[in-house]
C-alpha cells in the first residue's frame, strides 16, 4: 500500500512511477515487480480478447475462454500482492531499528518475516503460472499480435526474477527463525525453480513468435 493514497492500482501510472522515483522505501521493487506482472497479465489478456470467438480458433474456444478468466484474477492478485510485499516490508523495515532483545521486536519479528516474504514468494509463482498460460497461447491466438504475446511472456519472466529477489533477500531472517531453516531451503527451492520455469518459458514463447506464432509449443 502506498503511504499516501491507498491500493496501487488505484493511482495513476504517473504517481506510481513518481513514487518509485521518490526518497522512500515504498513503493520498490517489490511493487514494481507485481506491476510488471499484470502488465503481463493485462497484454496476454489483449491477446485473448481479438482471438476469442474468432471462426479461426473455434476448436480452442473453451481454452481461450478459460485463459482470459484466469489471467484477469493473475492481473488482479499481481496488484494485490504489490500492495501485500510493500506492507510486509514496511513492517519488517520498523522493526530493524529495534535492539534485537526489545520486547517489540521479539514479539512481531516471526510474524513480520513470514509477511516479508510471503507475497514476493506467491508473485514468482503466478507469474511463472502466467508463462505457462501464455505458452499455451502460442499457436492458438492471432498471429498479428505475437509481438504482444512475446512481450507478456517477457514480462512475466522478468517479473518472476524481480519478486524472487525480495524472496532471497529475506532468506537469511526466515532461517533465524525457530524451525525456520527447513521452510527457508523448501520456499528457495520452489522459488529458484518457478523463476527457472519462467525465464525457459518466457524464451521459448518468444522464440515460436519470432518463427511466425502460428506453431504450438510443445509441453
């Protein structure tokens, strides 16, 4: 959540972008990351809409109706999470100041971790999902719009990267939590390798559009 005018997705692209410029800790990448991510969503969901009914991809008509549901809920929890990473880190961010035996501290540090990294972890698996939707478009929506394909495919990738950093930074303080360590190594590995799936599928999606986008990728 911004600090002055609520959701981000209820402020203009200007003020967004103005704030991530700004002397403050928030909004960051965190909330630049689930931006790129229903830009992503948002693109892919263009693509759907001028394929959607269409004689040409009748036979897909069910997947392409499914696709344009799903990526419009991804569009919206990517914003709902950008507000959820920039609240998780602010409330960890208030308490860093704390000595480390400050009654405060001790009290909210598990839940304040756990909040840190929760939202950035769920925002690198649904944009390495958002792949996986676009990837299943290839072939199956216009070809005129493969550019916006590959650029949603992209952004997805890309966003995948961008949320696993706020993961990754937050690895270390999860570890240091009692009984933290086993849930620090499962949510590294699940994460590297949603972002590693992304990254692949984000290549190949762009690699079938530059052929001409009318060839399926194959799972």
């Amino acid at each position: 959540m911004t600090e002055s005018n609520g959701h981000f997705a209820n402020r203009t692209l200007d003020e967004f972008t103005a704030d991530l410029a700004a002397k403050k800790s928030v909004p960051g990448g965190g909330a630049a990351a689930g931006s790129m991510l229903a830009h992503a969503a948002g693109l892919a969901g263009m693509v759907v809409a001028f394929s959607h009914g269409k004689k040409k991809f009748a036979e897909f008509e069910a997947d392409l109706a499914e696709a344009a549901g799903r990526l419009e809920r991804l569009r919206e929890e990517s914003l709902e999470l950008a507000d959820l990473d920039a609240h998780g880190f602010k409330t960890l961010a208030d308490l860093w100041p704390l000595a480390e035996d400050d009654p405060t501290r001790r009290e909210a540090w598990p839940a304040a971790v756990h909040g840190a990294i929760a939202a950035p972890h769920q925002l690198v698996l649904r944009a390495a999902e958002t792949v996986q939707i676009i990837e299943r478009l290839v072939g199956r929506s216009s070809t005129l719009l493969r550019s916006d394909l590959a650029i949603a495919g992209r952004l997805a990738g890309f966003a995948a990267e961008a949320a696993g950093w706020n993961v990754d930074v937050n690895l270390d303080a999860l570890r240091g939590l009692a009984d933290g360590a086993p849930l620090a190594i499962a949510m590294e590995t699940e994460t590297h390798g949603a972002i590693r799936a992304a990254i692949a599928g984000a290549a190949a999606i762009d690699a079938a559009c530059r052929a001409g986008g009318r060839d399926t990728i194959s799972s």
